[in-house]
C-alpha cells in the first residue's frame, strides 16, 4: 500500500522535493520544519586555504557576493544537490562525497588537502580539526511552529529526514511514532529521531532521488 510522503526540508527544496514526488504519481505533504536564511559572515583570505568543504546548497545559496572571493578554491560537496549549486555559482568541483561530512574531509585529506575552509550553517556536524582549518556560518536555519493539525496529518505517512535536526525536531513534535514510517538521507539521521517508528529505511547514497525511492520501496 502507498503512503503520502511527508517533504519536512525548508524551502525553496520542501517544493522541489514535494514536485519530485508527485511527479512519481505520489502524494506529498509539505511540511517545513525549519526556515533558512542569510547570516553576516567575513570572507576570508582564500590563499590562506587550498580547498572549500560544502556540506548543503544552502551554504552556496546564501553565501552571496562573498563566494566569488573564493572561487580559486576547489570545491569538496556532500552530495550531488549540493555540487550542482557550486557549479551554477562558478566553483570548480574537485570530488563529489556520498557519505557525509566526516568521510568528505577524509577523502579530500587523502587527495592532498591541508588546509580547508568549511563554509557552512550556523547549526552544523563539522567543526574545526583536523585538514579544516576554519568553519565559515553563512546561514541560520530557524525552528518553524507546527500546528496540531499539520501533525496529525503525518499518521499513515513516510517523513522525509534529510538530516540530523530534522530527525530529532520530529521526534519532539510527533507523539505516536508508531504512525509514521522514516525514509533517512543517513543513518546518522535515522538515529537521531530515536527509536519506536513504524519502519525506517535509508537512501543508500546521500542524494534526494534516493531519498524518495528508499520512501516509496518502504510500502511497494
């Protein structure tokens, strides 16, 4: 049996998520959890770094005139979303990673790289160490109010978890677990909405396609 597929990721991607899906012949229910927006941020001296960690699109999005600054730095994204937005944005994109933050600064580490910059949100896994040599916020993601009503209406659904945040803000707000099933973009975000779902599967690579198929396989 199929189950809507509840989209929780802010916008401008909730919608193009939420298009994704019913252009499969789905039903999605669009329901931010958070907001994102720009932050004041100072563009560092890019020669004091030999490479740009970017773990979300929203870095790229709200980074602003900024990035140009750092356009010489090769370009490490998690995920394929994100790469595309350094490529529209100018970058030069030197590895695509498929398993998160941690392994990204690894893989680009074995590539060569000393010193990274990591530009990034306000709320964030990476922190300094390491080959990153600065972390950079360039946005905020603020916590949205829900309605009890928008709540109830994720019983019967699949919830999109497309990070860590987002696991742990749904499980605060949903209080019969049993209703709802998971699709996670990692298991790291499975874990942190905890335990006591109707059933939870994860993307086996960090992108949103997968994210969708890992969802609708859950009840085909």
């Amino acid at each position: 049996m199929s189950r809507p597929i509840a989209v929780l990721r802010p916008e401008p991607g909730n919608r193009i998520t939420a298009a994704a899906i019913e252009g499969r012949g789905r039903r999605a229910i669009r329901l931010p959890l958070f907001a994102t927006r720009p932050i004041a941020w100072g563009v560092p001296d890019a020669a004091a770094f030999d490479a740009l960690i970017l773990t979300s699109a929203n870095a790229v999005r709200w980074a602003g005139e900024g990035l140009a600054a750092l356009q010489r730095l090769p370009v490490y994204a998690v995920g394929e979303a994100t790469a595309s937005a350094a490529r529209r944005a100018g970058l030069e994109v030197a590895a695509v990673g498929q398993a998160g933050a941690a392994a990204l600064a690894t893989a680009a580490e074995a590539a060569g790289v000393r010193r990274a910059l990591h530009l990034t949100g306000r709320e964030r896994t990476l922190e300094a160490g390491g080959i990153v040599a600065a972390v950079v916020p360039v946005y905020a993601s603020e916590t949205l109010p829900v309605s009890p009503e928008a709540v109830a209406a994720l019983s019967g659904s699949v919830a999109l978890i497309q990070s860590a945040r987002a696991g742990v803000r749904l499980a605060e707000i949903a209080p019969d677990r049993a209703g709802i099933a998971l699709a996670a973009i990692s298991a790291a975000a499975a874990a942190a909405a905890g335990e006591g779902w109707a059933a939870v599967a994860i993307a086996p690579v960090p992108e949103t396609e997968a994210l969708i198929e890992a969802a609708i396989a859950l009840y085909d």
